[in-house]
C-alpha cells in the first residue's frame, strides 16, 4: 500500500538542510521529512553517512530516532524511494569524484522545487512509492481559512503521469538526476533537549531518567559500531510522553560505522577528522590525534555534568541559552576538552557550584561525580565504555540516594 505524506509546516532548518513536520494521510500519524539538497559533493558525503547510519538503527531502539523511509528527488515533481540496503549510484559516484553531474540543472530545478514547497499550504503532498511528488505551483498563500488548491490532486497525478518520453527513458536507464534526499522519520513533540530542559523547572527524577536512557541509546550504537561524532543538546531530541519523556539520539551526519563490538570489547576503530561541536568535542578531538568512540562518553560527560547541574552558557555569536559545561578564563568560557588539551593536569571542579542557571536543581552526589570525572578524564582509556556507563550511572544514584 502506497504511503502518503503531507508536509503542514518547516519547524527547522540548518546548515544542510530543511525540516517539516508532517502526517501520514492515511493514518493522521505525524512525522518529520527532512529535505537534504544534493547541491555539493561535501554534503552528499554527509547525507549518505546519515542514511546508513539510521538505516543500521532503523526502530529497533526507543532512544535513537527512528526512520520511516527515504525518498530521492530525481526532478521538480518526481520522488524516487530507495530500497533497504541500496544506495543512490550517482550520489556514491559524486562523492568519489568530487563533483556533482550536471550541477547546474539540478540547482535550477531544486531551486524551483524548493521554492514550491514554501509556497504551498498544508494540502502539499509527497507521495512514496511513487514518482510523484502531489505540489501544486499555483495554489494560494498559507492563511488561517480552509481553501482548496487551483490544482487538484488528482490533475496533479494526471499531469505527473504525462511525462516526456525522454524522461520514461532516463528513469528506464538509471541515469536519474539525483536533487535531494527526504528523510521520512518520526515526530517529536518536545523539541531538542535545550529546549525541553530549559522550559521547565528542574527536576532531579527527570534528569536521572534523560541521563539513562542517554545511556541506554549509545550503547546501542556502540554495540551496532556506530560513532556518532556529534552529541549535544542540539542533536538530542524529545519525545513527550504522560510517562515523562523519551530522548532521542538523532542527526547521524557526522557519524560513522565500523564493525561491531563483539565479546564485550571495546570499539578501537580510529578516526581523525576533527569534527563534532566545541563545547562537547574530547581532548584527543582537539588536538588533531586519532580518536575512537570514547570520544562520545566525553561528550556524554559533559551533557551529563550540564543536565544534573543545570549548566547554561550562551555561544559567542548566539542568543539561544544551551545546556554544557565548561571552564572559566577570566571573561571568557572554555570548552573542557580544550582546556584540558592545554593543560593535562587540570583539576575540574565537580559539582560546579556557580554558573549555574536559577532554578537550581540539588547537585550530584559524590558517587555520581566521581563517574562524571571518570568520563571526562583526560585519558580515552580511562573512561567508561558504553556498555559498563549504564550500569554504573544507576550504582552512583542508588549510592547517592542512600
């Protein structure tokens, strides 16, 4: 059975791409479609690490956003979906080659098809499993009345299906023109974890729940021999629940995939590119060495140490208030991993006691200060792995609350 889409509004949109949030039509389910235009061979690369990372998680666990299916734009009009385990040839053959094939048609005709979709109200249609994309390029601004569209969906089908002989050929021979990736995952209600946290008063019970299913979700990866790369507040999304709420690791696109851990050992893949954010970045990240995935319990650590503290600074540049901690240099804030880069026998100072954004949550215990210091310790080797931080995040409560 055919899956409909219909996109209602943009709720977000960055460096690489647009999100909207929309339903299922058939279902009323809702769901976020993520547009990422192939404009780029940099950002292909970083589109296709995302795919195949969610592809790997897919729904199999409650705290890793899960992904519903993908769609390729091959025209201003036509969705192409991509089958499990397959990737886009051409975008593959872009990367490896550095350039996209014929770029500038495809910017025009992505432009064009962007530009559609901002001017359409919510009756705008993807349709998967077909090559038909339902948007219509003369329908009315977006108002608060019930209108309907100068084309209809049907006329648009019958349009689509009247394609040009040559283009029934293009899509015959697989040489598609690839415009855009749409990334079809699920909803969530309760924004990223900046968001979440931060617009509500502290609680402790709360916070220990974010901090264990934070846990829960990279092991998860870990054991797949995923490294995520990136976590933050930012890229940690919540679903609201009237069981409280259910964290959802997303935005795989600088992550990358390894063999999995078996036997219990830890991931010893290594990487070198320096990426990730600042704030959240380890020490070895910094400073130019090869890394593994306990650069993500550092970035853990320092989430965690922001969550159960509630940490707060505004990024240079920036007005949004985001959750992380950090070290003090007169006037200014210096992420941990830098200031620990530049001096190895720094001491960090756990509980923070200051800097801390009002209303104030009681701080951590001994216990669970003790693990926050061991999993921003300056030596990957030191920190905990995945697999052992959940186990030892709910010892250090249950010991802290005795």
């Amino acid at each position: 059975m055919e899956e409909l889409y219909t996109l209602d509004r943009e709720v977000g949109r960055g460096s690489y791409g647009v999100v909207f949030e929309g339903h299922m039509a058939k279902t009323g389910h809702r769901v976020a479609i993520k547009r990422l235009p192939c404009s780029n061979p940099e950002c292909i690369e970083l589109y296709l690490q995302e795919l195949w990372a969610m592809r790997a998680t897919a729904k199999n666990h409650v705290n890793v956003i899960a992904l519903h299916s993908c769609l390729l734009q091959t025209g201003s009009r036509s969705l192409k979906p991509l089958k499990p385990g397959k990737l886009p040839l051409r975008l593959v053959e872009t990367v490896l080659k550095g350039s996209v094939l014929e770029p500038q048609r495809a910017r025009e005709k992505s432009g064009v098809f962007s530009d559609t979709l901002r001017r359409t109200n919510s009756s705008s249609r993807l349709q998967d499993k077909t090559n038909t994309v339902l948007a219509g390029s003369r329908l009315k601004e977006r108002n608060k009345s019930t209108g309907s569209d100068s084309l209809t969906p049907q006329r648009l089908l019958n349009r689509a299906v009247k394609r040009s002989a040559a283009q029934r050929e293009e899509e015959q021979s697989g040489s598609l023109r690839c415009m855009a990736l749409w990334l079809v995952m699920e909803y969530c209600d309760g924004g990223d974890l900046n968001h979440y946290l931060l617009s509500r008063p502290p609680d402790a019970e709360r916070n220990h729940s974010v901090v264990l299913q934070l846990c829960s979700a990279v092991a998860f990866l870990h054991g797949l021999g995923i490294t995520h790369r990136d976590l933050k507040p930012d890229n940690v999304l919540v679903c609201v629940t009237p069981k409280g709420p259910v964290i959802k690791v997303a935005d795989f696109g600088l992550s990358k995939m390894s063999g999995a851990v078996g036997n219990g050992e830890r991931c010893r893949q290594h990487f070198s590119s320096t990426c990730g954010s600042d704030f959240y970045m380890a020490p070895e990240v910094w400073g130019g060495l090869s890394y593994t995935a306990q650069a993500d319990i550092f970035s853990l650590g320092v989430m965690f140490w922001a969550v159960l503290e509630r940490i707060t600074f505004v990024e240079e540049g920036t007005t949004q208030e985001q959750l992380g901690a950090y070290v003090c240099r007169g006037r200014w804030l210096m992420p941990l991993g830098e200031a620990l880069w530049e001096n190895a026998d720094l001491q960090l100072c756990v509980p923070m006691k200051f800097k801390r954004a009002p209303p104030l949550p009681p701080p951590p215990g001994p216990a669970m200060c003790s693990l926050l210091l061991d999993m921003l310790a300056l030596n990957p080797d030191a920190r905990p792995s995945a697999e052992q931080l959940e186990a030892r995040v709910l010892s250090a409560l249950k010991q802290d609350s005795n």
